[in-house]
C-alpha cells in the first residue's frame, strides 16, 4: 500500500507524464541534454539554475519510479543524481 504523499505526488505527475509519450521521442533527450550542456557551459548563475532544475527532474522521477527498480538500477540512478548535484555544488561554489 502506498503513502498517502506518494498517492498524491502520483496523481500530480499523471498530466506531465502522460505529455511525454504524445511528443517525439528525441524530445525528452533533448531537454536533458540542453540543460546539461547549459549547466556545465553556461555562466555560473544561469548553469546552477540549469542543473536545479534537471536534478529536481530526475529526483521527480527516480521518486516515481523507484518502487519498481532493481536493486541496480536504483543504484545507477543514485549515482547519477549524485553526479549532477556534485556539478552543482561545483558551479555554485566556483
């Protein structure tokens, strides 16, 4: 059974979640690659705003998955969302 928050989170996440598949395929790859790029190329204020936002973005989304992830691959996506706040904390610090 399910927590109440996750319930709620579940059902606000349905609209955007249910946007994705109706756009092409390369469109979500895109957008992480934009703000990836930007974060790491962009000037300090712009870049940590970048990176904030796909952090929140895969935090949002390792968040919905993560009842239903191996143990591997909660593992690789911990690594990579520690990867990024690294780079955050990097950009924000200088």
């Amino acid at each position: 059974m399910s927590s109440p928050l996750r319930r709620a989170v579940e059902r606000r996440s349905a609209g955007p979640l249910t946007w994705f598949p109706t756009r092409p395929r390369w469109v979500p790859f895109v957008l992480v690659l934009v703000l990836l790029l930007g974060g790491l190329l962009a000037p300090p204020p712009v870049a940590a705003a970048l990176l904030a936002v796909l952090l929140l973005g895969l935090l949002w989304l390792v968040y919905l998955a993560w009842p239903t992830l191996e143990p591997a691959g909660r593992l690789t996506r911990l690594l990579v969302i520690a990867l990024v706040a690294y780079v955050l904390v990097r950009r924000l610090t200088g």
